[in-house]
C-alpha cells in the first residue's frame, strides 16, 4: 500500500496545479495549524506561498472547535494545514469550511465507496452500524486586514484512515475511522492527494465567485430535524426543526414560538422532543 506521506512520495503523485507543490511534512508536531500560524505572526511566513501544506504523522497537541483534544495514533491518520490567502471579503470565511467538508467528503467516496455527510457547521461523518459516526474535522484560523478581507487563513483538518476500532477516542459524538467503516485500509497518499485535488477545483470555482454552498447543504445531516444548539459566545440555547442554512452557512432554526434564529456558530445535537 502507498503510504508514505514523505515530500518526494506526495509530489510524484500530487495532481493539483497549485495546492501543495510548497509541502513539508514533519513526523511529529505540537499542531500543524499552531506551525503556520505562528509563521505568520512572527513574519516567517512571508515565504510561505498560498497553497502551502503541512503534514504531520503525529499531533502532540491536535485540537478541533471549542478547544477539544483531537487524538490518533502516530502513522494512522491525515492531519495536515493548508495556508491560503483568499483576500475574499471576511463573511466569506464559511466558504473555505464549506470547501474543506465537501475536498475531504469527495475523496473518500472516491477512494473508498463510502457514502459520506456532514454534521453542521465542520465535522465530516458517516452511517455506521445505524448511526452517524465523525470520521474527520475541520478547524479553521487567521487574520483579517484592515480592509475586512481575509489577508490568511490556515485550514486544519483531521482524518481518521486506518485507527482500528479498539484505539478510536470515546467522544460524546461517536468517532470512526475508514478502515472500521469500510473494513479494509486505505492508502493515505492516495486519499490525501484526492482531497487536495477536490479542495482545489473547489477553491478556484469560489475565487471566481461560485459559491460551494448548494453542494455543501445537499450533504448535510439532520436537515429538517429538530435539534438543540448551544450558540457560542451567547449562553443561550435554541431548540427547534432546522429549515436550512443561508449562503454563508448559517443554520436557520425555527423555534416553537415561529421565529426563526440565524446560528453562525455552536455545537448542535439532536433533540427530537422537549421533556414536556
């Protein structure tokens, strides 16, 4: 199987045009999206071209939204950033989630057979054994200029490829990986480079304005169920029957009073009905 994820191996197989041609790939490392970052607050970053990726067999310090631990074992799973600078205007940033779901989602259909989803707003899911199970996350970070354009953003993502059931996390949302889902192992290589092909078809129909937000919606879950949401920032709850999401991916719930609340961020779950 191909998987090595060394420079010489990801570029004799890479397909893309521009995305990931800069790559470096680190054995183990605090946080890909931690590295970046960093780059581009101390100004060492000024040589990192768009379209840099950092790929690491090992995250000692991994980490998806709200600050929660993301964990895999060394060699087992693709953990990597990608260093973009859009210069979209800042409400676009939910594009680059959007995109990043849909690049991973595509691949593995494409290299596994697997039907995959999406849970609102940045985990990548799958049906397994009656329910839905993550398999992969997206974290998103960056700067904005003075002008309110998105001057960098670092995309974060996590994919569990070959974790044998028995050292899959316990998480509150239960956690997968492509080899319990699909019963054999994948080639990480193959897999990674498929996304990246995918992310950047994706990328550059968005840089010419063409939004990925019809194809994002289609794959979401729980559309047109009830849920509860915890809105970050906010300590307020809303429950009610999601009715969609708006063009930057905003969830749009309708609550039992008849309004409807436009959520940018929180941590949604299911909640078929209130204890009466």
């Amino acid at each position: 199987m191909r998987d090595s994820l060394k420079p010489e191996e990801v570029q004799q197989a890479l397909k893309t045009t521009w995305l990931g041609r800069a790559y470096r790939y680190v054995a183990a490392v605090g946080s890909t999206n931690d590295v970046l970052k960093a780059e581009e607050s101390n100004g060492d970053g000024a040589s990192n071209a768009a379209g840099t990726v950092l790929l690491t067999d090992y995250q000692e310090r991994g980490r998806g939204r709200l600050a929660r631990s993301w964990e895999a074992p060394p060699g087992s799973s693709l953990l990597f950033s990608i260093l973009l600078r859009p210069g979209w205007p800042a409400e676009r940033l939910s594009w680059l989630t959007m995109i990043c779901g849909l690049a991973v989602s595509e691949a593995v259909e494409q290299q596994s057979g697997l039907k995959t989803y999406m849970k609102w707003p940045n985990d990548n899911v799958l049906e397994h054994e009656n329910k839905w199970q993550k398999y992969g996350g997206i974290l998103l970070e960056g700067g904005i200029s003075k002008q309110g354009a998105l001057d960098y953003v670092v995309a974060g993502m996590g994919i569990n490829v070959n974790i044998p059931a028995g050292e899959l996390p316990r998480t509150s949302f239960p956690a997968t990986s492509l080899l319990v889902a699909n019963g054999r192992p994948l080639s990480r290589l193959d897999l990674f480079c498929a996304i990246l092909s995918h992310f950047e078809e994706h990328y550059d129909r968005a840089g010419q304005g063409v939004s990925p937000h019809a194809a994002w919606q289609e794959r979401l879950i729980y559309m047109n169920e009830r849920v509860l949401v915890s809105r970050l920032g906010q300590g307020v709850d809303v429950a009610g029957q999601i009715i969609g999401t708006d063009t930057f991916g905003q969830l749009q719930i309708r609550d039992d009073g008849g309004a409807i609340h436009h959520i940018a961020a929180g941590d949604m779950t299911l909640r078929p009905y209130l204890e009466q």
